[in-house]
C-alpha cells in the first residue's frame, strides 16, 4: 500500500488496479509453496492433469459469463497451453 499513497495524481480507476495488483501480489507471495509450477514439471517430463483446472475454469466462466459453455485446453508450445472456448 505504500506504492499507492506514494503516486498523488492517480485517477480512481488507476488506484483501484493498483490496489488490486498488490492484493495479487500478496496473495502469491502468501500461497507461493502452494502453487505449482507446470512449466517445469512439462519440461522434467512429468505428467501433467488438466481435468480439475478445466472443471474450475468451466465453473467460473460459467458463473461470470451466465453461459453454458465448454472450455478446452491444447498444447501451443513446449511449456504453453492455451484455454479455448468451445
């Protein structure tokens, strides 16, 4: 919160996100142990289980969106996998 009081000529919206962001960040330094890294795991050659990720994401969009859609994920890249609509 220092960073904010620390800018005086922010609008309303740009303070926000700014609040928001540190949120964000604080919550990933808190949750850090927790959180896993899929990048390495792929390139350790470790399996990697999408089905509970889709599931959330399927929930949340669902909640967001009030639509009844599907969601799917596909390989882009060594390492990158990207979220489709379907």
């Amino acid at each position: 919160m220092a960073c904010l009081n620390a800018l005086a000529e922010i609008t309303e919206k740009q303070r926000k996100l700014l609040q928001k962001i540190e949120e964000f960040k604080t919550y990933i330094s808190n949750n850090r142990h927790f959180i896993t890294n899929y990048g390495k795991r792929d390139r350790n050659g470790e399996r990697i289980s999408t089905g509970f990720v889709e599931s959330t994401v399927n929930q949340v969009i669902n909640k967001r969106m009030v639509k009844k859609q599907g969601v799917s994920t596909f390989r882009y890249k060594p390492g990158v996998y990207v979220i489709q609509l379907t």
